[in-house]
C-alpha cells in the first residue's frame, strides 16, 4: 500500500493506493419513489429548489433557507378489492428556517411551500386526491453566535432577514455552514446497478408500470450476494382500484417476480438468483400489501428527511457512509449536501479514469472555504495511477461548487 499527504490552499489531501478494493460480498438497499421516506427526501430538495429559484429571480441570489428536517406523518385509509377510500389525510410538516423578506419585499414562503407539496404528491401519489394537511413550522431565527454589541447587530442577525443581498456573506467568499462530511465511492458492484435498476423500474414511470398500473410506488429491495449466488428480498404493493380479487393480486405478483427474474438474467449474469416477494403476505387471510395509492404512507408510516437513500440512491452497509440527510439543504454553502454530491462526483471520475475502484471523503471545518476542505482523503484500489492526476481531479470539481449550485437550482439533481 503506498500513501502520500499534501497540502494544498488550505486542504489536506491524503491519497492511499492499493488498500481500497470491496469485498467479495455485496449487502445493498433501496426504497422506491413512493417509499414514505423517499417522498420526503424528494419534497424536501424540492422545496429548496422552488425557494432557491424564486429568490434568484426577484432578487437574484439565493436566499438562506433548510428544509431538511421535513417529515411526513401517514394518514388512515380503507382498502378493498377493487377501491377504498382515505379516511384521515397525510401530514406534512415542513419543518426548517427560512427568509420570509429580503429589504423592503416579502418571500411568499407560505404560497410557494404549499403549491409545491400539493404539486409534488399530485405527481407521486395522485390518488390522495389532495388529501394532505401541511403545517409550515418554519422560522427566522438566527444560528448560535448571533452577538449584539453596542447597539449593532452582527452578520448572523441578519442571516435570515437580509437588508438586501450584500447581506449574504456568500456573496463575498462562501465558507462551509458546518463541520461535517461528504462520501463517496464508484463504480457499483452488478448487485448494487441491478438494485438501481430494477427499484427505478418497479417504482418510476417505466413500460412495466404503464402497462400495469395496479404496481404501487412505495418499492423497497434489500439484497445479498456473494461470488455465486444472489439473494433479493423486494417489497412491491399493488393499488386496490386495479385488483378486484385475491387471484388478481396473486396473479399480479407472478408477473412481478417473472420481471424480477427478467432483470437478474441480464444484469446478473452467472449467479444463482432467487427472490421473495411481499413475504409478510398471508393470502388465505387477505393480509396483503394492497394500498389505495400504491404507499404506505396512507395508512400510519412516516417518512423523515435522510431515513432512506444516500445521495447515491443507495444504502450499502459494506460500503462507506455518512448520516447526512442532503435534501433540503441550501445549496450554496451546506457541506452535507455538497460535499456527498462532489465526493461522489469525484469517486466517478477516478474510477473511470483508473478503471478499478475509488473511494473518497471530504471533511469540512465550519468557517473554512468551502472549496478546500479540512481534510480530502482518496482510496484507491489502483497503485499505478498518477498522484499529480488525481489532485487535478479533485482540485478542478472543488473549484466548480458554483457551477454545482447552479445545476442543484435550475435543473435538479435526484439525490436519493
């Protein structure tokens, strides 16, 4: 194993070659787009995404704001064969901070939160058909450290109530929010492209679940394998409009695992396969996994910002991670999403170009500019690749956080 430090601008890049090669078993996880905590993740970034467009029109910055501690509280429902009906609405709570003006003019935080929820579940799960209670529990209130001396407010009071943009230190150089950390690591092993793959499948808008609509979105797989064998544990409910009997639904969840079977043919090619579905089901009982909109988020689940994905799309156990919930947060200056997209970004980037594994990790200090991180640590399987190379690398996706911030806003990046 051959190892080198450097300091550059700031950062501590350690870079380690050779002693970062996985390991022959592969433990991986993912929950599908109607997953209660996959909703949340997804409407939390959302709303950071319609905030930070709305502010940069009218003002032309992006005004400080987190959504990342949004929950969601499952309502109650009646299924039967062939229908149901809600009976209690969904809750959303939109939990976070927020400027509500900048000068003189008001942010419509209210309007602009409860479009986008009500928008946002029109697509996911259009059979609630509006049932949703949302409770905006959204403050101004400024971070630790927010000292008056003399009569004189500090930067931090201002924080969330700017006079005007020039308030926003970002403005001048953008400094990490916090002392955290980003991850990340490429390629995928063949279990963990098949789970993305065939969780995406299951649970987006794909030519299976348009020829069948009765395939719910609240998908969750868990998986297993090693050198000659796969083992799949898979979550899919069926919508009850679509399922007028018992032997439908029991028909529909051959269909689902003959597609399962379909997939692991082509992209587990060489491994023994097997699949259990729906294993809490008891059909002579009718205890099922049959929903009215195709989640459980109808019935009593929850969903809580960072619970599911990692920024990845995945929850790989064998692999590094961190508990950074990324959805949500600004996407200026907050570490924990930036610094997990970039790292990934980078791991991508050093994996095509060695062609073996990367592993890298970027540790921030709060106050610290954000582009060079305390601490850079890259994990490399190859001990050929130039070092001079993979500090170019990492240097050149540190240098293009403005450029990251700007896809984050105008085009969106799925992370989870």
């Amino acid at each position: 194993m051959n190892r080198t430090e450097s300091f550059l601008d700031g950062s501590h890049m350690v870079i380690e070659v050779g002693g970062a090669a996985p390991d022959v078993f592969s433990l991986v996880e993912r929950k599908g787009l109607g997953h209660p905590d996959t909703l949340a993740d997804h409407l939390a970034e959302r709303l950071s995404r319609v905030y930070s467009q709305y502010t940069r029109q009218h003002f032309g910055a992006v005004l400080h704001h987190n959504f990342d501690k949004l929950a969601l509280l499952g309502g109650s429902c009646e299924v039967r064969y062939g229908g149901g009906a809600m009976r209690d609405p969904v809750r959303v709570l939109v939990n976070g901070r927020a400027a509500f003006r900048c000068g003189d003019a008001d942010v419509p935080v209210r309007s602009l939160v409860e479009e986008a929820v009500r928008g946002f579940f029109a697509e996911r799960l259009p059979e609630l058909d509006g049932r949703l209670r949302i409770d905006l529990n959204v403050t101004q209130n400024p971070s630790p450290g927010a000292v008056v001396t003399d009569g004189r407010d500090g930067d931090r009071t201002r924080w969330f109530a700017p006079r005007s943009i020039e308030d926003l230190r970002e403005r001048r150089t953008v400094l990490a929010n916090d002392t955290s950390l980003g991850t990340g690591w490429a390629p995928l092993n063949p279990l963990e492209s098949f789970t993305t793959a065939l969780v995406n499948h299951l649970s987006g808008d794909s030519e299976f679940t348009r020829a069948h609509p009765w395939c719910g979105t609240d998908v969750k797989l868990m998986g297993y394998a090693d050198e000659d064998r796969a083992d799949i544990v898979l979550a899919v409910p069926q919508k009850s409009a679509h399922v007028p009997s018992r032997a439908a639904y029991l028909a529909n969840r051959e269909t689902v695992l003959a597609e399962c079977q379909l997939f692991a043919d082509r992209l587990l090619p060489g491994l023994r396969t097997s699949f259990r579905l729906n294993a809490r089901d008891i059909p002579e009982k009718d205890e099922l996994y049959l929903t009215l909109t195709g989640s459980s988020i109808e019935s009593g689940d929850e969903g809580v910002v960072g619970r599911g994905n990692r920024v990845n799309g995945l929850i790989t156990p064998l692999r590094p991670m961190n508990l950074e919930g990324a959805n949500g947060k600004n996407p200026v200056y907050h570490v924990g999403k930036l610094y997990n997209l970039a790292a990934n970004r980078i791991a991508e980037r050093l994996a095509d170009e060695t062609g073996s594994y990367a592993e890298v990790h970027l540790v921030s200090a709060t106050g610290q500019r954000l582009d060079r991180p305390w601490r850079i640590l890259v994990r490399l399987a190859d001990t050929t690749v130039s070092l001079d190379k993979v500090q170019a690398i990492v240097m050149e996706t540190l240098d293009d956080f403005p450029g990251l911030t700007d896809e984050l806003v105008s085009a969106g990046v799925r992370l989870a």
